[in-house]
C-alpha cells in the first residue's frame, strides 16, 4: 500500500468534516475520490498534503507514518490554479519544483523532457497570463508530476481542457500507473472515474460509505436488469409476462430477478432472434446518487 487512512477524524468547530474514515489505495493504481460538495474530500486532501492535520487517526505513507519530509514524494494539482501570471513559466516551475528539494539540474533536465512529450517547448519562456485555461492547466499538471512523486493528487484535472489535450493528459496518467505511480483523482464527473480509475472511496458528511474495486463494486449493486437486442417480434402476451424496464425499438431491458436467464431465453427464442444478451451493470453515476440520497433521507 502507497497511503493508509486510518480512523481519520477531523473536527471544525461543531462541524466534523471526517468522521472515523478509513480506507488504503495500492501501490500503482488510479483511485478515485468522490463524494458530494462538502463530503470531506478537501479536507482529506489537505491531511495527505500536510496542510492541516488530523484530530485523530493515523496516516501511513509509503510504510511509515506520514511525515513533512514525505511531501517530497507527493504531487498535488488542486482545484484552484496557483501559477504567478506574470512570472515565465521555465522560472517559476524551476523554483516551485526546488522547494521540494529536487536539484536543479534534474528539475531542468524533467521539465525539457515533459514540454517535448506534451509539444509545447515554445512556452517555456511565456508567461502564464500569455496563455488559455486550458493551456495552463497543462503547465500546472507538468509541475505537478515534475519531480516524479510516488503519489499524485488530481482534484478536477480535466477542467478548461479540450478533448485532444484530455486524452494526451489521460494517456500519461495511465503510464504513470504503470510504472508503479499511485494516482488520486477526484471529480465529479462520474464517467471519467468509470474510465479510467480501478478503484474508489465514496465520502458522504464525512463518513465512508462505500471502499473497493469499480467492478467489483458495480458488480455489488446490480439490479438484475439484462438487454436483449433481437429481430422479429415479441408477442404481446409474452411482453405483459416480462418485468421490463425499458423497450424501444427491438431492444428491451428486462429484470429477471427470480428465474434462470436459460428459462427467459427459452421463452423468448421460439419468436425471435437474440443477437445481443447481455447483464447491465448500473454506472458509477446511479450508485453514487443512490447511497448519497439514501443517506440523506436518514
């Protein structure tokens, strides 16, 4: 494990932002962070950033208690762009990436390799006001990763990002994880986290409601809907038997919650041809809204 999280609380005044959370993330693996507005994520990136610190509860980085030495090897891309506009880009990734205690030489020997790999040499020697949004937010993510971190925090990466320039980001995020790079990645844009995370915490009010593998947890909540894509026709006595959820066209989505899927099929094979079926797994999306709404009804 990269990072441990363990019985984390987390006081503000009458306000507890974290509330005993626990949870770990692998070595080499792309993790999401979600929850609602005001869940705790902020506040638990601060704590793993050193910012703030806990109330209680412990944090285990890289095997040992975390410490402020570790920030060496942790890379942060926060919401909120923190660049100097008026000062040139190759000086102030040069100084900022020196706080981390990265020699000089090697900062300047990362960054030119970075800005070739991202095709943007020529700005080095621009300032960040000089450029789009979405153009700095490329700068900022090479300053994030400069100093090759063991872990990286992404809040909202994407933003202001054109879909060309997302891709490039995404591959390169990919290719970190697999040299062994642990990535945070947190965003409200649940189809991203579906894409490209292999595991999630959902925080809600400051608790941990749910920890675990995309898949496996996808897999957890399913609801037993199945799509069938056919051609003929399905009689309509046949049609009034099935539980269905959704039918346009010659597709239907059926639950089949109490028989075997061979009895459905043979039900439906003497009057059509199946040429798609297939379990339909509910999105991040459904699952998100569904255990944030069920704990606000409480």
């Amino acid at each position: 494990m990269i990072l441990k999280i363990e019985n984390v609380i987390k006081q503000f005044e009458s306000v507890t932002a974290l509330n005993k959370v626990n949870f770990s993330i692998k070595r080499g693996r792309i993790f999401g962070l979600l929850g609602p507005n005001g869940a705790g994520k902020t506040t638990l990136i601060r704590i793993i950033t050193q910012i703030t610190k806990p109330d209680e509860g412990e944090i285990i980085f890289d095997d040992s208690k975390l410490e402020l030495s570790h920030i060496s090897n942790i890379g942060y891309l926060p919401e909120e762009r923190g660049l100097y506009p008026n000062m040139k880009i190759r000086e102030q990734l040069v100084y900022l990436a020196s706080l981390k205690g990265i020699p000089i030489k090697t900062i300047k020997q990362n960054m030119l390799e970075l800005f070739k790999k991202f095709d943007i040499e020529n700005w080095l020697d621009k300032k960040p006001s000089e450029l789009s949004k979405g153009m700095q937010q490329k700068v900022q993510f090479i300053l994030t990763i400069l100093h090759k971190p063991k872990l990286i925090i992404l809040d909202e990466p994407f933003t202001g990002l054109d879909p060309i320039n997302t891709n490039l980001m995404k591959k390169e995020i990919r290719e970190m994880s697999n040299r062994g790079v642990s990535i945070i990645f947190s965003t409200h844009r649940m189809e991203q986290v579906e894409e490209i995370c292999e595991d999630i915490v959902l925080i809600n009010k400051g608790k941990v409601l749910l920890t675990g593998n995309v898949d496996e947890i996808k897999y957890k909540f399913k609801k037993n809907h199945f799509l069938i894509k056919y051609k003929g026709e399905i009689p309509q006595n046949l049609l009034d038997e099935l539980n269905i959820i959704s039918h346009k066209n010659n597709e239907i989505v059926v639950k089949n919650e109490f028989q075997k899927n061979n009895n459905l099929l043979s039900q439906l094979l003497p009057h059509i041809e199946i040429i798609t079926f297939k379990e339909v797994l509910p999105t991040l999306n459904e699952i998100f809204i569904d255990q944030v709404k069920g704990v606000s009804d409480e």
